[in-house]
C-alpha cells in the first residue's frame, strides 16, 4: 500500500521520520516530499501528486500553519488535505498539549469535523506518533484485508430483508430501509447479540439520541428475533440488527396533522418532507449504530435497499402541494408495481455525503408515484 506523507517539512523531521519508520516497518511504501526527485513542476504540485498516487493519507498536525503558496488561501498541508478528502482514508494525528496558530487551530477544526475521515488521533511526542501510525495502519490493513465487495450480492441482501408486502389499501404507509454492510461477514457473535447493554444502548438511541427514530410517545420493547436484535413499537416503527450488521428500518410515514386536518383522509398522502425526515434520521442512526459495532471498519462500504410499503392508491405530495389542495383529494392508481430502490455506496458517505445520499433515494422514490 501506498501511503502519503502529509504535514510541515520544515522544524517537522523527526515526526515526519518517525512517520517513515512507523509506515515501511509494516511493509507499506512511502510517500514522501523529501524523497521526490527534481522534476520541472513546482513542489505543492508534485505533492498533490504524491496524495492522488497513495492508497491513503497520514496527516501530522502540530501547532503551526505554515506557508501559504501564492494565489492559495491555504497552506501547503491543507491544500493536500483538500485534495485527499472524500477521495481517499485519512489517518489524521493531532499534537496534543501545544497552541495551534489561528489558522492552524481553524484547519484542526476542519479535520475534527469532517465525519468521514477514517480514523483521528492525539500524539505527545515523536515515540507516541509512532505507537499511534503502527496502531492505526496496522487497524486499517486488517479491516480491508477481507476480500473484494460483491456488489450484487449486498443488494440482493438488502432487498431479501424488506417485508414482503401485502396488498392491502387499508396497511399503514411504512418507509422500509435496509442497510447491509460489505464484505459482508460475522460483525456481532450470538452472545453479543443477547448482551442488555447493546440493546438497551440502541433503544436509547432511537428514542433519545441525536438521530432519534422512534416516537417517544410510545413504548418499545427489545428482544432477541430468531438470531437477530429487533427495537419494536406497538403499530409504530422498528429497528432490526443482525449478526452481520445489517440494519432494517420500518418508519411510519403517517402525518398525524395532515391526517386530522383532511378528517382521516389525509393518510393517503405521502409527505416528501417526512420521508426525508426517516431518511435523515435513519441514515443518521445507521451511521452511529456501525461505529459502535465495528469501530474499526471491517466493513467498509453498505449495499442499501429503500421502498414505500403500504402505498397502493396513495399520492406523493410536498407540503405546499397538500395545502394547495384544500379538502380534496386524489387517490392513486392502485396495483402499481414498485420496485427497491438499491445502490452501494462506501461505508463513509453515510456520514459524509449524507445530504445528496438522501437526494439519491428520494427522488427515485417520488418517481416511482408520478
């Protein structure tokens, strides 16, 4: 694997050999600004170059910001930090115990925020640097070291564990969302799965966390499913995890306030702005919940499966389209024939690229009624 370099040079040696020692002791090639050869593009260009060559980023960052190229607003370190984000992992090391500059302490802001780097880091000193690259390399070898990703089959996993639904006008709309992880393999043994802490852990967090998904008005009860840990509500949605880390969302999708304004009616509408809502919640909620089960990323993208179940003879509506309509209202056609809607996306863009994620099921969604 191809690794790159990325921080100050200057006053940054030692970190930067300790960096060295750390990556090509466990049999990674390095990649590094001292060791480019003279070549006639600048130096920042042949270091963005280097980070497009790697497999993946180290980035040491201490107390100070360092140049800033002409006709750049930011550094050389942060410039490459740019170039490699969302594109590439990104080990990132942060001096512990030091006062960054105003920029410096800014673009620290900006690495902690991003919630798609793979892994963050504190270091004191150069020996610990180099305890924590070992460790954290060493992490990430091992979490990728579990075979290609069978796209088709994540997909095929997803879509197996939507319901099979029932035609029935009468069946409350329900958002199914599946999320399965890939390559897909044992994340959670059996006796995990029966651990009180996890599931009590979980229910929390879908009814108090801060991508809480169940309705608080509501009891719920978590109990073993067969194999798989199930979070249920009476007539409301549910939380399925299995031992592979799949996670299986059923939301309702009922709008209690259109439904009493249009005398019971208003139940066969489907809201854009409440599937929107699950969809944040629940990608939200599938985010945290991966990180708990498998902190270190053995699974590395998701396959995801979407559907509308119990939407025969309803109409999908915005907001603004529903109150334009007054009292009326237009069923739908019935007996359509709706399919999931599936992708695979990298485990990271759940946290991301979660804004446009949403955009990519809902408007395939919302076709699917037109």
């Amino acid at each position: 694997m191809k690794v790159f370099v990325s921080s100050l040079i200057t006053g940054y040696e030692p970190l930067r050999e300790t960096a060295r020692r750390a990556i090509t002791t466990l049999r990674n090639e390095v990649i590094m600004a001292e060791d480019f050869p003279a070549q006639p593009n600048s130096s920042q260009v042949a270091c963005l170059q280097g980070v497009r060559a790697a497999d993946l980023v180290v980035l040491i960052l201490g107390p100070d910001y360092g140049f800033v190229p002409p006709g750049s607003a930011i550094s050389a370190t942060h410039q490459e930090y740019r170039e490699a984000r969302g594109t590439r992992p990104i080990l990132a090391f942060i001096q512990q115990g030091m006062e960054a500059q105003p920029e410096q302490s800014a673009f620290i802001d900006e690495v902690q925020a991003w919630e798609g780097g793979l892994f963050r880091r504190g270091f004191r000193d150069a020996a610990d640097l180099h305890e924590a690259i070992t460790q954290s390399l060493h992490d990430y070898i091992l979490s990728n070291a579990t075979g290609p990703i069978d796209q088709d089959g994540l997909i095929a996993k997803a879509k197996a564990l939507i319901p099979v639904e029932r035609q029935n006008q009468h069946s409350a709309s329900m958002l199914e969302l599946v999320i399965v992880g890939g390559p897909f393999q044992q994340i959670l043994r059996p006796i995990e799965m029966e651990s009180h802490d996890l599931g009590e852990e979980l229910q929390q967090k879908a009814l108090f966390g801060d991508s809480r998904i169940l309705d608080r008005s509501k009891g719920s009860v978590v109990a073993l499913d067969g194999p798989d840990l199930l979070i249920q509500q009476d007539r409301g949605g549910s939380i399925r995890l299995t031992e592979q880390g799949a996670i299986a969302f059923r939301l309702p999708l009922e709008d209690n306030e259109t439904r009493d304004r249009m005398s019971g009616f208003g139940g066969m509408l489907i809201i854009e702005e409440i599937v929107r809502e699950r969809l944040q919640s629940a990608l939200g909620y599938a985010a945290a919940t991966l990180e708990r089960i498998d902190p270190t990323q053995r699974l590395t993208h998701v396959g995801i499966a979407a559907f509308v179940s119990g939407s025969e003879y309803r109409t999908w509506k915005t907001r603004a389209q529903q109150a334009s309509m007054g009292g009326s209202l237009q069923m739908g056609m019935g007996q359509v024939d709706r399919a999931p809607i599936s992708m695979v996306i990298r485990r990271a863009a759940l946290r991301l690229d979660r804004t446009p994620l949403i955009e990519d099921i809902l408007v395939p969604l919302r076709r699917q009624f037109s």
